[in-house]
C-alpha cells in the first residue's frame, strides 16, 4: 500500500479485519470479525471503540452482515483488511484481486470511499509491535485468529497511520491509541476484580 499524506484523517473510520465464513463446498469453520472505529475529534485526537465477534461453525453468515451493518454511517470511510498470503513477494501482493467475498460484508452507504489493504504478515506484526499489540502467529487456525481478530483491526490501522498521516499526526494519533487502550485496560481489571 502507498498513499500520501493526508492533512487529516477521516471523521469516521472503521477499521474491518474478516475472517469469512467457508464456501458452500468447503467444511465448516468458525468465521467472524474485529473492528476498532475511529473518530475523528480535534487535532489529531480521536476516539476509539473495538467490537469482535466469532460466531460457530455452520452459523448463519447473515447475521455477522447485519451485526458488521450496524456499525457503518453513510460518512464512514472502511479500511478493510485481508491478510496476504504466507511468503508472499511484495509485488505479488500488491496485485493480487481483492476477495469478493469480503465486500459481500461492507456494506455499500454513502460516497466515502473504501481502502482495501493486502497488508503483509511481517508488516502487520511490525505495526501491531508499534502499538503495543499482539497478533496471531504464523499460520493461525480459525479459532487463534478470531481470538485476536481485534487487535489485528487494530494493527491494520496502525500500519495505515503510518504510510498515511504525518510523522506529527501519527505521533498524537499513536498517544490517543495508547491512552484508550490504557483506559480500557483498567476498566476490564476492575471488572475482573468486582
């Protein structure tokens, strides 16, 4: 992926990383999804919330349509992700098709365009390692990936930030990101220990 900077980020982004359900012909898995939204507040601030959800194997996919709906304005901009292939070389990554499988999910509101990103496994991992993230090893199964399918939303925005934004917006966008994360890391212990 290569863009310019951009003077500011959009109002409203939601960060998408799927993991679709199988074909008809193949056998049944877990599928689901990670979203991390941001909005847009002042001066290179912004709020985030992250939703993930897996659903079982054989369950009906237009649920997860519906649930991934709810979360789209007609002014949301969509960044979504799909891992490249293992090993892949960089230029075959950057002209492989999008799977039309994934837009079957996003929905179509709105004139904002998308950003569909083939991010590469080593890439993710480097912007997951940027924002204090973790992600699935190599080769995960369904159920590894769905267990960190929202951090992963998260890192594929991170590496966006960073061949997107300026080095000045990246740092107080990457500050914004740490104290939410911070803020929700205290919220869960204190639910913990209720």
């Amino acid at each position: 992926m290569h863009y310019r900077y951009h003077s500011a980020i959009p109002e409203r982004m939601v960060v998408l990383s799927l993991l679709p359900p199988p074909n008809s012909y193949e056998p049944r898995a877990p599928f689901g999804y990670g979203v991390l939204i941001v909005t847009r507040r002042w001066r290179g601030e912004a709020a985030f919330s992250s939703h993930a959800h897996g659903y079982g194997a054989g369950y009906d996919p237009q649920r997860m349509r519906d649930d991934i709906r709810k979360l789209f304005t007609p002014e949301t901009k969509a960044l979504i992700h799909v891992p490249a292939p293992p090993h892949a070389p960089k230029y075959v990554t950057k002209h492989v098709r999008f799977p039309a499988e994934y837009l079957d999910y996003v929905p179509r509101s709105g004139l904002v365009a998308n950003i569909h990103a083939r991010i590469p496994r080593d890439q993710l991992v480097d912007a997951a390692g940027i924002g204090g993230l973790e992600v699935y090893g190599s080769n995960p199964s369904p159920l590894q990936r769905i267990a960190r399918i929202g951090t992963e939303a998260q890192a594929a925005w991170i590496f966006w930030m960073f061949a997107s934004c300026s080095p000045r917006m990246r740092r107080e966008l990457l500050a914004s990101h740490a104290a939410w994360r911070a803020v929700e890391r205290a919220r869960k212990s204190l639910a913990v220990a209720a």
